[in-house]
C-alpha cells in the first residue's frame, strides 16, 4: 500500500527537473539562425533608378526577358534564438533552421558580417564580369562592365551577373532573348572560368522566385534534392555545373530543345 501511494509522487518529484529543463532552454538561446525567402532582383533591369548591368566598349542591347537573382534572410549573428523560435521554423515550409556557423563566420558582429558580405557581392561581381566576357571572347581591356546592386550582399549572385552580361552583349546568339522572354529565376557562385558552385537555402529561394513571378529555376547541379525539397507547382527547375551550362539551357528552352532537369 505504501508503495503504491509514493510511487505517483516519487515520479512526480522526479520529473520536476525534466520540467524546469525543458522551460529553461526554452528560453535559452541557441546556435541556430531562422532563415526565410527573401528578395528577388532583376539584374536585367534597374536598383533605385540605376541600371544594375552597364557595359561600354561594345554594342548591347535590351532584353524583354528578367533574369532574377534569389536571396534569403537570416536572423543575425548576435540575434537570440530560442526553443519556441526553431519548433515554429520546424514545421513551416517558408522557414529554415540553419547551424549559425554555416551563415555567418563564427565571433562576427553584424557590422563585421555586412561588411564580409558586401565584399563578397563585390568580389563576385568581378569574376562574374571575367566569366562572362571570356564565354564571349571580349576583350576585357576594351569592354567595360559596371554591375550595381545595392543592399544585397554574399557571392550567390555570381551565376545571375553573367548571364545578365551575356545577355545584354549576345543574346541568344541570334539578337533574341536569353531568357525567350520569361521570368528566369536562380542561384549560384561562379568561378572566372565559368564554374558554377553550390549556395545556401536554395529550398526558401526557389519560393522567392515564384512569389516574384518566375517559372523557370537555374539551380547548382549537386543542390537539386535541396531545391525540390519545397518546391512550388509552377517552378521549372534546370541544373546547371558552368555558365556554359545555363547558357545553352536557356537557349535550347526557348527553342523547344532538351532541357535538363533534376
């Protein structure tokens, strides 16, 4: 009898510190960032009134089509993410729970990361530059590109200014299109011989793309199963590996050519 008595009681006095652990890392903060879809530009077009290609030193013209580069946004590096914060992230498609290491250097301000970030869109800017112009075989000492995008920072745009280059220089090759006209979404760093490397948050991009009207996704080959993880019904998506790659994609799309697809 007495055992059954003070058995509910013993457990209940064991699980007090069960209780209070859970409600203190509730409150704790932890090391994840919550990421989710942010803007979309078109490179194609203007930021705030400039156009975000210019190019001088050879004849260009104007594409009807966009070409979108795709951004997500991330809760900051000093910012307090708790329990609550990653369970409401977990179980919703526009959000993502991602190791804060894996976003921002690690020991980092916010200052010190928009700083990193706006030099990486800078550096990714000039190999995007190199990449493009050496597929065209111009002469980088006599055609001269400005690329200006203001507020947006990191590397994964790289992809997205050198088709926008080749656009604005060649086209399709023959005075149409790249893009045949759509709305043309994606991500992806790029090399200056035109490699085109892996991104972050490539699922949360893809829905930026389609709130923002694309129906085509360019996305890095070895990211396909992240892309299609949350895809929306609508969005094509074509793996790329180079410039070379998107180009010639883009370019058999509009001519009802083979496309490849994740």
């Amino acid at each position: 009898m007495l055992s059954r008595l003070t058995r509910p009681r013993a457990i209940t006095i064991c699980a007090l510190p069960v209780v209070a652990l859970f409600a203190v890392a509730g409150f704790a903060p932890l090391p994840y960032a919550v990421a989710q879809p942010g803007s979309t530009a078109n490179v194609l077009g203007a930021d705030k009134g400039t156009p975000v290609i210019t190019i001088s030193g050879a004849p260009t013209r104007t594409p009807k089509g966009e070409l979108r580069m795709t951004t997500i946004v991330a809760t900051g590096p000093s910012a307090d993410v708790d329990l609550g914060d990653v369970l409401d992230a977990w179980f919703r498609t526009d959000r993502a729970v991602l190791p804060r290491d894996t976003v921002y250097p690690a020991g980092k301000s916010d200052e010190e990361v928009e700083k990193h970030n706006l030099q990486d869109m800078e550096e990714s800017q000039d190999v995007a530059t190199q990449a493009a112009l050496g597929f065209l075989d111009e002469d980088p000492a006599k055609v001269k590109v400005n690329l200006r995008l203001a507020d947006i920072g990191g590397p994964s745009a790289g992809l997205f200014f050198a088709l926008g280059i080749v656009d604005k220089l060649d086209g399709d090759g023959a005075g149409g299109d790249l893009t045949g006209g759509r709305n043309v979404a994606g991500t992806g760093t790029i090399t200056a011989d035109g490699k085109v490397g892996a991104v972050g948050g490539v699922s949360l991009k893809t829905q930026a793309a389609k709130r923002d009207g694309a129906s085509v996704f360019l996305v890095p080959k070895g990211e396909c199963s992240d892309a299609q993880a949350e895809l929306p019904k609508g969005l094509r998506l074509i793996p790329v590996t180079t410039l070379k790659d998107a180009v010639d994609s883009l370019r058999a799309l509009d001519k009802g050519g083979k496309v490849p697809a994740c």
